[in-house]
C-alpha cells in the first residue's frame, strides 16, 4: 500500500467517538473498543485496520506494527463474524423492521433482497413489534455481532436502530439522518423535507391562498420531516400555516381525520403524508359533495402503484424506495469488504407526479 492509498484512506472515513457498553476487559475502561477507535489510536482509517486484522499485504510495515500496537494497547477484540463476512465464509444479513406492509418499508425491504441476492447474501427479515419496549435488539440476531439492516421509518425501527451495539456492522434507512452520528454506523435516507415543499409550492402556483396538511406518524418528531417541508414552503410565501390533522397510515384514518376539514370550502387543497391517506381523503370529499380537482385539489405521497388509477388519478411525490433498500445494503457491503465491494448505487431523487386530483384553486376562492 502506498502512502498515497493510506491518506486516501484516512479520508474516506474520519473515526467519531461515541459512548458505549462497558468493556469487561478493565474497569478504567468505560466503554468497549471498536475498530474506529483502533483507527483513531493508530491514525488511520477503518479500512486499514480491517486489512491489518486480515492480514492483507497492501499494508505498509509501519503502517500494520502502529495498528497491532493501538489493538494491543486497547484490548481490541475483532469481531469474528465481520472478519469472515469480509473472507467470504459467511453471507448473512438480517433486517429489522417495524411494518412490512406499509409501502415504503416493503419497497425498500425489495431492494435490500434484490441486491443481497446478487451479491450472493441471505437476507433474513425480524418484525419489530409496534407497541412493544425497544428491549435487547441483539436478541433477534441468529449470531451476536452480524451485520443488520434496519428499516427506521417509524419509531420502532428507530429504536432499534439506536439500541445496537455501536460495533455492530449495520446500516439504516430512516427518515432524517441524525446529526453527530458516529462514523462506525451509516444512514441513508430520502430528502423527503424537500419533496414536500415541492409539492407545496406546486399547489400554491395553482393559485391556492394556502394547503392544509395531513400527517403520516413519525419516527424523529410529531409530524415528520414532510410536514417541515410543508411548513416551511408555506412560510417561505409568507401564507396561512394552517394546523396540521393528525392521520395515520391507512386509507381509513385519512377519511376519519379528513372529513371535517373537507367539510370547510374555504379548504381548497390538501397534502396527505402517504398515497394511503390520500384515499381516505378522496373518500371523504365525496361524501363531503366536494368535486376533486374543481373544489378540492388532493396530493398524495409515494405514488403506490394505485394511484395511477384512482378516480381521479392521484397527484403524489414519487419516492425511489427500493433504490434506497438497494443502496442501504450495497453500503453495508462496502463496509464488511471495503476493497471488494462495488460502490453503492445511487437511487432516484423524489419526483412530483401531476396527475388529475390537482388543479386551480376554484374562482370563488381567489
């Protein structure tokens, strides 16, 4: 290894320090040592370390005794099951989430399958309970310390995804990256904050004074970063924030929480936090006598595959899950075998998908 390749290295992922489990190997130490610690003693990257403990030869003689010399120092343990994933003589993944049914946690659970398959991986998928206590995520591992993949939507998920060991191999997909995560651990993740300002902006261009908001649950706030988005747009053209309705996640909970708002024909235009919602909307301004897009412009979220035939076919944020799941896994790869793995792919940036359930705010209204 060149002394090029080893600053390359000590770039590509600057170790963090983060508070952890204590160790049994000594009680001045108050937390167990991971290998970016090793690197941060040594001054050099993860990657340098993982080929070290490897025994890989693109290491310079100095370069490996300064590495043995911090492993000792700090009673590092390599965890043996990331050695042989890196090795090739164990392929196992396992995904923790909260909801396979809900759309985008089974799209992006597709793409994590689709990409562990090619890259001769099994997947094995653990359904976190909804309302149960975050408990011993550890627990639901076939093996202790093998690589996980967590779907962190929601609260459950991101539970888990907080409550793993920080040494573990893993990788999740969630809804806003959280700030000052530590490197040993990566999150990938969709803008939906701007998606939603885009929608946002689309129905004030139409001519609308303002766009009520219906929510999705969310895992880092009360209303979630698509309700931020939202707000923020609206702010932005200095109009009526109005207070966002609660729903939840099924068409049901959109048309419970949506009837009294449609029921107000000063409310001409409405953004569902999902597709599901947005259903449950359509419903109520029927019943409400309330003609989508004439009287009432409706915007869902995700384009699920029925909403391109809805009556009237549904204008929604097209949101590239499965490229998302495809790339969380194809991160976690690189991160077992950073000289083998290919480069994880990019997925698609959210998309505005104008359909029939939008239109101009109606005359009486302007």
């Amino acid at each position: 290894m060149t002394s090029d390749q080893e600053s390359t290295d000590m770039q590509e992922s600057p170790p963090a320090d983060r508070d952890e489990e204590p160790s049994r190997d000594g009680a001045d130490r108050h937390r167990s040592v991971s290998i970016f610690d090793v690197a941060k003693a040594a001054g050099v990257s993860h990657q340098t370390v993982s080929r070290v403990i490897n025994d890989s030869p693109r290491v310079r003689k100095d370069t490996r005794e300064r590495v043995l010399q911090a492993i000792e120092d700090l009673g590092y343990k390599p965890n043996r099951l990331a050695r042989a994933l890196a090795g090739g003589t164990v392929r196992t993944v396992t995904v923790l989430t909260s909801d396979t049914t809900l759309y985008g946690a089974s799209l992006a659970l597709r793409g994590i399958e689709e990409e562990a398959r090619a890259a001769d991986f099994t997947v094995s998928v653990s359904v976190l309970d909804e309302d149960a206590p975050p408990g011993d995520v550890t627990g639901r591992l076939a093996r202790p310390g093998e690589p996980v993949l967590v779907i962190a939507f929601n609260a459950p998920g991101e539970h888990a995804w907080r409550a793993l060991p920080a040494d573990y191999p893993a990788v999740a997909v969630v809804e806003l990256p959280r700030e000052g995560h530590a490197s040993a651990r990566s999150e990938v993740w969709l803008d939906d904050r701007t998606a939603a300002a885009q929608a946002t902006r689309y129905l004030l261009g139409l001519g609308h004074r303002t766009v009520h908001y219906v929510t999705i649950p969310s895992s880092t706030s009360r209303t979630g970063q698509r309700a931020s988005g939202w707000r923020q747009a609206l702010e932005a053209a200095d109009r009526l924030v109005p207070e966002a309705v609660d729903g939840g996640w099924s068409p049901r909970s959109g048309y419970l929480a949506a009837r009294s708002l449609v029921a107000d024909p000063q409310v001409t235009a409405v953004l569902c936090g999902n597709d599901d919602l947005a259903l449950g909307v359509l419903r109520a301004a029927r019943e409400a006598g309330r003609d989508v897009p004439g009287d009432l412009s409706v915007v869902g979220f995700d384009d699920a595959p029925y909403a391109a035939f809805t009556h009237p076919l549904l204008t929604t944020v097209r949101l590239d899950f499965e490229g998302l799941g495809r790339g969380a896994f194809a991160m976690l790869h690189r991160l077992l075998d950073p000289e083998n793995a290919p480069a994880p792919p990019l997925w698609a940036e959210p998309e505005l998908i104008v359909r029939e359930s939008s239109g101009p705010a109606p005359r009486r209204s302007l």
